[in-house]
C-alpha cells in the first residue's frame, strides 16, 4: 500500500492555505479535522470559479451559464457515485449535512415504514444526529429505541446483538467510525445480522467516507450520510446515498420547486430521485466545490490517507502514554482504529486542556462531541478530542504531548 512520506505531507500541506499560518506566534498544528477538515486551494478556487464565472440556478435556465452550472453540479454529483462505488449517481442525493442526512431518512423512510411497536436499532457510541430524529420519529410513531451498549475498549458489544436484534427491529442505524473513540465499527457483520431479521441499514459515514475507502455495494448498507466539510468540501453540502429503489418508494421530505413532476391545485406528483429530495435551489456552487474535493482525496488516495492517519494515530497512542494521569478512551492502535483520539487529563477540565494547547497552537476539541450518552457511560462530562487528516505531521503530535506536559505543571 502506498504511505505518505514526510516529504509527501510537507507537499500536501502546501495546498492547504490556512495551515501555513502561526496562532500566538507558533505554526498552527491543526488537529481537529473530526469537526471540520481545512480545504485545499483547488476546492476554494472551484467554488470561487462558480461565482466568478458562471453562477446562475441549475435545471432551469435554457442559457449558456444555466447549462454550464446544470452540468458541473450533474458531474459533481457523478464524482460523488464515484467515490463511494454507488450504482448509480441517481442515488446520489445533495443535502447540508449528516444531521440533514439521517433526518430525511428518519422522517421520509420512517414516517412510510416505522409503525407503533417496531424498533429502531441504534449505538451508544452515537452522535447526537443520528440519535434525536429517530427519537422525533420514535415519539410520532410509537416506536421503541434500542441502544447496543460498547465495552471497555470502545468496541461495540456485538454479543448483545442477539438479544437486542429480532424481528421487531426494523432499522439498523449506526456509525462508521466513532468521532470520540476513533472505534471502526465492523459493518459488514452488523449488516448480515440486520439482514437477517429484514431489517435497514442506515450508515452514518461522517467520520469515514474522508478517511478511507468505502464502497456502499461492498458494504451491503441501505442509506448512507456524511458531510462535505469533513472531507476538504465546503459547509453547506453534505450527502445522502440510499438504494433507488428505497428512495424511489419513500415520500419526500421538504416540498416545494424542482421536487415535483406535476403540481395541481389540490395534490402534486413527485420526481424521482434524486430530485424528489432536492427542493428548492440547492447549494450549487458547494456542490461542485465538494465534486473536486472527492477527486483531491481520490487523486490522493483513500487508502493511503488511512495508512497516514493509522500511523500517526499509533504514534500518538504511544506518546500519549507518556504523560501522567492521562487516560486515552478507544481501542489500542490497530486496524480497527481511526484517527480520532479522546482522553483525559486527571485535575485539569478538558477546556482548560484545549485552552493551554492553543497557546501552543495546537488546535483540539473539548467538550462531549455531540455524544452525552457515550460519555454518560464512560462516567466524565466532557473530554479534550485530537484528530487526524492527511495533512498532518508526527511533530504535531509531538507538540500535542508537550502542551499536555505544560498543562499538568500549570495545574498542579
Ligand atoms: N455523525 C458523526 C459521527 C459526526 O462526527 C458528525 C459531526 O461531528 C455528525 C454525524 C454530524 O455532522 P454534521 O454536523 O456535518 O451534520
């Protein structure tokens, strides 16, 4: 497998404009792309271009700018079927976000099928976006939540499935790759146990379709989410993929222009997807901007960008270690651990963790990651969360442990 040399990365950081800069007078060491990726030149220059160039509505005009951005939106959603393996690219649906995501499926997929009584299968390790619509879906139903509990390494609790997965489950909704333990959750496994009692896979691939290869017919899953600004693409525009056939035979979710295929006083008629779930102008040039970002991290390679993170999260797994009373959340380095690494750091608050690391600067997340019930169980209310993209360097790593180093002489 290709991996990316220290030579490789220093050039890939070129391409990124925002980390060439210092915060409080030291080079920044971004380390929070969980939350949101940094963007390379060409995605900014493409959403620029749009604007400059040929901004104009999409499946509407009949004029050369109209046709222009027709087509770049078309193709962008082309490169998306790509890069996940989709059949088609008319499964390829343009949203915000994840959250938008999984509450389309939630609302349009749950309201046609979810009735009082059925269940829905979720995780505790999830994000609070694939939780509260099945919980908004679950109170308009009558349906029942079950949670499958994770053990003490972050690894979900696949024993618990036979208890927890009968007939009544009609939806399986789950992460890829959790954004506080880094845990690769095994999908294939889970998909032949949902498949077994007939019931739906939604996959929420926030944290994994900008860190590694996925490939939705591989993976055997119904609907998959994730979010442009988690993989070099702009806010703004995110990605909903479900079978066609599913998609075709839900309702639609927000109504309005360009959903339709007749309106009547009365009544109307639906396009069929995508277009049925696109009402409304859609977010055009973010589009197209996250179009380039698909081929950025194709060109650069999905799998080499996984390699990259796996090693650099090894690294800091054995950095980490060094520092006194911390405590590190997730499984040990491996191959089913991604690049997101979340502790603790005994009598300092996660924010003041944060706070002392920027000082350095050193870019970290605090907080509870969109994820109460996961900390619940693991007992804090909060932890202090570096992640890992293509575009970082051991160094930065090895800056994160002296910040860590630094907080502790300050608290103590
Ligand atoms: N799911 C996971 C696993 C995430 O990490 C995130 C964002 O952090 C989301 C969903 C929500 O993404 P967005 O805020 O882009 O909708």
């Amino acid at each position: 497998m290709a991996t990316l040399s220290q030579f490789d990365v220093l050039t890939l950081r070129r391409d990124f404009p925002i980390l060439q800069q210092e915060v409080h007078g030291k080079p920044l060491a971004f380390l929070d792309s969980a939350a949101s990726s940094q963007k390379p030149r060409r995605v900014i220059e493409t959403l620029e271009d749009y604007y400059r160039r040929y901004n104009a509505n999409v499946h509407r005009g009949v004029y050369r700018l109209s046709e222009e951005a027709t087509f770049a939106y078309e193709r962008a959603r082309g490169k998306i079927a790509r890069l996940i393996n989709a059949p088609s690219q008319r499964e390829v649906v343009f949203v915000r976000n994840t959250t938008e995501a999984i509450n389309l499926v939630a609302y349009a997929w749950g309201g046609a099928n979810i009735r009082a009584g059925d269940r829905i299968l979720l995780t505790m390790m999830e994000h609070h976006s694939n939780i509260v619509p099945w919980q908004l879906l679950a109170q308009r139903t009558g349906a029942e939540l079950v949670y499958l509990p994770f053990d003490g390494q972050g690894r979900l609790a696949l024993d618990d499935l036979d208890r927890l997965l009968d007939e009544r489950v009609k939806m399986v909704a789950f992460t890829h790759q959790s954004n506080v333990f880094g845990t690769i959750n095994p999908v294939t496994t889970i998909v032949e146990r949902a498949r077994a009692v007939g019931a739906r896979v939604l996959l929420d691939a926030a944290q994994s379709v900008p860190h590694m290869p996925v490939d939705v017919q591989a993976l055997g899953v119904d609907f998959l989410a994730f979010s442009g600004h988690k993989m070099c693409g702009p806010t703004g525009i995110g990605v909903l993929w479900g079978r066609r056939e599913l998609l075709n035979a839900m309702p639609p979710f927000l109504g309005g222009g360009s959903m339709i295929d007749l309106v009547e006083l009365d009544h109307s008629t639906f396009a069929a997807a995508p277009a049925r779930f696109e009402a409304g102008t859609p977010a055009i040039g973010e589009a197209i901007a996250l179009g380039e970002a698909a081929d950025y991290l194709r060109e650069v390679g999905l799998a080499t960008i996984h390699h990259h993170e796996q090693e650099l999260t090894a690294y800091a797994l054995t950095r980490l270690a060094e520092v006194p009373g911390l405590t590190v959340y997730g499984p040990p380095a491996g191959l089913d651990r991604g690049g997101a690494v979340s502790f603790t750091l005994a009598g300092v608050h996660p924010h003041d963790v944060a706070a002392i690391l920027d000082q350095e600067g050193v870019a970290v997340r605090a907080g509870h990651h969109c994820t109460q019930p996961l900390h619940r169980v693991l007992g804090v209310p909060a932890t202090t969360r570096a992640s890992f993209y293509l575009y970082n360097l051991p160094e930065e790593i090895d800056r994160l442990v002296s910040g860590l180093h630094k907080a502790r002489q300050i608290f103590a």
